[in-house]
C-alpha cells in the first residue's frame, strides 16, 4: 500500500505568495497583513516582498509562523529576443524560500536588497537558480500564465520545488488562467513538478478579492518551520482554493480518497486524457475509489465544488507506484 495522504498527519494551511508595504505596489502593513492571513486560518505565510529579504521572528507567535523569503524578478530586457512576452515586457519571477533543513553559511541577511538581474532567457534563469541554491534557497517558479511562459520554456527551467497552478490575485484581477494545461505539457514529457496555489496579494481588507482565495496544505510532523520545509521538500503538500483532502492511498491497483464535499471528480492524466468519475449538481461528494489504468505515466485528481473552488493532488507517477509494490 501507497499511503499519500495520511489522516494522522496534520495538515497546515500556508501562504506562499503575498506582499506587504516593504513592497514598493503595497500599502498595508505587515503586521496587519500576517493578522488577516491568521484570521482566516492560516497556520503560516511566506514572506515574499520584491527583492527585500525577509529573515526575521518578529512577527511569530505560538499558532502562527513566518517563513523567510523574497520574491526576486528579473528585468525586462526589450533589446533582446529572449525576453518573456517581448511586446508587454512580462518578466520571470520567482519565490525564494530559506531551506532551514540543510544549513548554509551563505544565506541572505534579513533586510538585505535583492538585485534583480536582466533577463537572458533561459539560461540566465538556471543560473540565477543555481545562486538562488547556493544561498541555501528552495525556490518557487511564479505565475506562468501572467509571466505568458511557454510551455517549453517551463519545461527547460530546472530546480524549483514547485510552481504556482493557481495564482489567485493575476487571476481575479488581471484575467491570467489556472496553469493545468502548462503543468500537464510539462508532466507528459517527464518534468516532475509539483503545484501550489497562492494569492499573490496586494490588497486587504473588508471587501478585498486577493487575500485567501489560493492556499497550499502541508503535511507536516510538527508545527515548526523546519518539518514545513522538510515536506515540501519531500512533496507533502497540495494546492487548494477551497477543499479540502482528507487521505489519499493507493492498494491493490485502487486509489482511493476522502476529502471534504465537493460535486465534481475528475482524473487527468498525459495526452489530453481526462475522465469525470462523478458529477452531482450539489456539494456531496466525499469519497473516491477508483482502478488506476496503469498504461498512463501519471495520473492526478482535480476536485470541484459547485461554487467552482478546487483541489488538486500532485501527480502520481506510475512507475514510482510501481517501485513500491
């Protein structure tokens, strides 16, 4: 037996993606901002202002942690055919996260001004991300379809432990996709990414859209920073924009699966293969089994709600399924 989600595991609502005034398109406060996010009932955020490093414990308390980060975006290079959307000037960024499991003599200082460096397409994007490794960073590969990224030029970018599916503040509000179609050209062709959903957000507030839509579950031993960091780096982890998963196991070929109630399951899989297992026209569905057809490389479920909210589980590789039998 496959045991992928456990329900003996705690399960931790994060943050990856936000700003704060120490970002130059932000008004708010941190403090206020960290509040509203514990509100709402997040166990913890990443902090990820544009190139201002955050490294700090002042802003935890017993029930809710700040992870250190920063969010670093290359410059538009407009003299230059590898530059991401040339005619609107779209730029890579990505979401440093501070590996607090493998200590490293090089990382950056909190406060410390991030330089963000020109764009050369993408082998100056592997390189950055060699650097970002080498400051003991795990890093983030941000909201493809607002960055307008190829399919292929995501498939050549090398070691990020993830990337954003669902970027919740580009989708409200500047008409930017869920990036599934990306993740599975990536997927069928043997990159093994796994997704978050976050909310990039700039406003807060009583009314505001961006704050809470997208949010990642994480698997962890423990409430500290180091057993998050250690489960994502070990892919416990899914992204969600409303349900939630309770267990996930595979046993003798069945993958089965409780999770909170929603009225669509759906599996996909590569080359465009999708199969809706069931369907309802209100939220009560809360159970899965179902023979996984081994001729797919990897299968993932997507979860929907009637009020169009959604889970989704990274990607089950068969032939690794098969390693554990």
């Amino acid at each position: 037996m496959l045991t992928i989600i456990d329900t003996t595991v705690r399960q931790l609502k994060g943050q990856f993606h936000l700003h704060t005034s120490r970002s130059p398109d932000c008004a708010f406060p941190r403090a206020v901002v960290m509040e509203e996010y514990r509100s709402k009932g997040f166990d913890f955020c990443l902090m990820t202002d544009h190139e201002v490093y955050w490294d700090s414990t002042e802003l935890d308390t017993q029930d809710f942690l700040v992870l250190s980060g920063v969010e670093n975006a290359f410059l538009p290079n407009p003299d230059h055919v590898f530059s991401l959307d040339y005619k609107t000037k779209k730029q890579m960024h990505f979401n440093l996260l501070k590996d607090l499991t493998t200590p490293c003599d090089a990382y950056f200082a909190h406060d410390e001004v991030m330089v963000r460096p020109v764009d050369y397409g993408i082998d100056s994007w592997n390189t950055h991300i060699e650097c970002y490794h080498h400051h003991g960073q795990l890093v983030i590969l941000n909201h493809p379809s607002w960055s307008h990224l190829d399919p292929e030029m995501m498939l050549a970018v090398h070691g990020c432990i993830a990337f954003e599916l669902w970027n919740h503040a580009s989708i409200v509000s500047t008409g930017s996709i869920v990036d599934e179609v990306r993740w599975d050209y990536c997927l069928e062709r043997g990159k093994r990414i796994r997704a978050i959903a976050t909310d990039d957000a700039h406003l807060y507030g009583e009314g505001n859209r961006e704050c809470g839509g997208g949010f990642t579950m994480v698997l962890a031993d423990e409430f500290s920073k180091i057993a998050i960091i250690q489960a994502m780096k070990e892919g416990k982890f899914y992204p969600s924009t409303g349900p939630l998963i309770r267990d996930m196991k595979i046993e003798d070929g069945v993958l089965s699966m409780n999770f909170s109630p929603v009225a669509e399951i759906k599996v996909i899989g590569p080359q465009a293969y999708e199969k809706v297992l069931a369907r309802t026209a209100s939220d009560s569905l809360t159970h899965l089994e179902w023979n996984i057809d081994e001729s797919l490389g990897y299968v993932r479920v997507k979860l929907s709600t009637v009020d169009n909210t959604h889970a989704w589980t990274q990607p089950v590789f068969i032939d690794e399924w098969h390693s554990t039998r």
